[in-house]
C-alpha cells in the first residue's frame, strides 16, 4: 500500500511529528514524505490561479502546478501531521490544499453540480498537537475533513490529537506516551 505523509509541521523537534513518525511506523508500509517547509509551496495568487484555472479548462493535467494533486489523488492511504495553531493548523498546510483542489484530478462535477470525489484513498488520519485544551474540532480537522467527504471522495477520515501539553505542570512525555498507546491499540 502506498502511504503519502503530508508533514505540516514547523518545527525540529515537533510533539506532532513524533506521534506521527510512530503512526507511520505502526502501519508497517512504504511512506513517501512529503515536507511542507521544505517544499516552500505559494498559495494561488491571480497570476498563479489563472495559469491554474486555464489548464485545468484545457484538461492539461500533466503539468508541474498538479504535480501534488496527482500524487494526492493517486495515494492510497495519506496521513497528515498539523500542529494546532490559530484554531487551525499552518499556512503551509492551506497553499498545500490550495494546489491539490484541481477539479479534473482530485474532484469533479456531475450535471447537477455536485462534487465527486476522485481520489483512490479509503482512508485519512490527521494527527495534530496543542499547547492547550481548546482545540475544537471544527476548525482544523473539520475542515480537512469535510474536503474529504465532500470533494476528495475519502469517507475515513480520522483525528489523533494530544492536548495540553504546554500547561505548567503537565507531563508532556506521558501526554504523548498515552497517545501513542492509543494508537497501538487501534492498529
């Protein structure tokens, strides 16, 4: 099975890579890594979502701007590691969706303009961390699911998270260890 892993997180030492490294290890599958800070991806400005939307009317899928949208659409099993930030996970992670929402590739239209979902996908797992406990649900994981169930076609979709672990006087080891635990017990 090929797992594409969306890695959305900043920082060196990142409590959601972590958690994420030992999801993906637990799958026991090829992972091909994707790196958000290393891929420096632009959100879509005018020039940019023109050159998008002009390819995308002449069906010219096979150009560089899709290149994440193919490898997207054509992962069987993704995983995505976001940190909580801002009720919502980083930039990186929206231009990432931004360039993967390609009508023709990763969704497209019926004639009564409902979206269908053309991703091979069964599953998604989001992994997130936060400093606290206010970490509503739908803000950053609701949202990339909701692009799942609605455009991508991808009906599992699953939420990992470990919270407050900037609170003074908690054990951040043993917050993510607990974490960890439940997933093995899941897998």
């Amino acid at each position: 099975m090929d797992v594409l892993f969306i890695n959305a997180c900043v920082r060196e030492e990142s409590r959601t890579k972590k958690i994420a490294d030992y999801y993906l290890k637990k799958l026991g599958y090829s992972v091909a890594e994707l790196n958000l800070e290393k891929e420096k991806i632009e959100p879509l400005y005018q020039e940019s979502l023109k050159k998008r939307d002009e390819l995308l009317g002449n069906g010219s899928y096979d150009d560089e701007m899709f290149k994440y949208a193919r490898q997207f659409a054509n992962a069987q099993y993704i995983v995505i590691a976001a940190p909580y930030w801002d009720f919502s996970f980083p930039a990186s992670l929206k231009s990432y969706i931004e360039r993967i929402n390609a009508i023709g590739i990763t969704f497209s239209y019926n004639e009564k303009g409902e979206a269908s979902g053309l991703c091979k996908a069964k599953k998604l797992v989001y992994i997130t961390t936060c400093g606290g406990y206010d970490v509503p649900d739908d803000f950053g994981f609701e949202y990339i699911k909701r692009l799942c169930n609605s455009y991508y076609g991808i009906n599992d979709v699953e939420l990992i998270k470990a919270t407050g672990l900037d609170i003074v006087g908690n054990n951040v080891d043993e917050i993510i260890e607990n974490t960890i635990n439940e997933i093995g017990d899941k897998l």
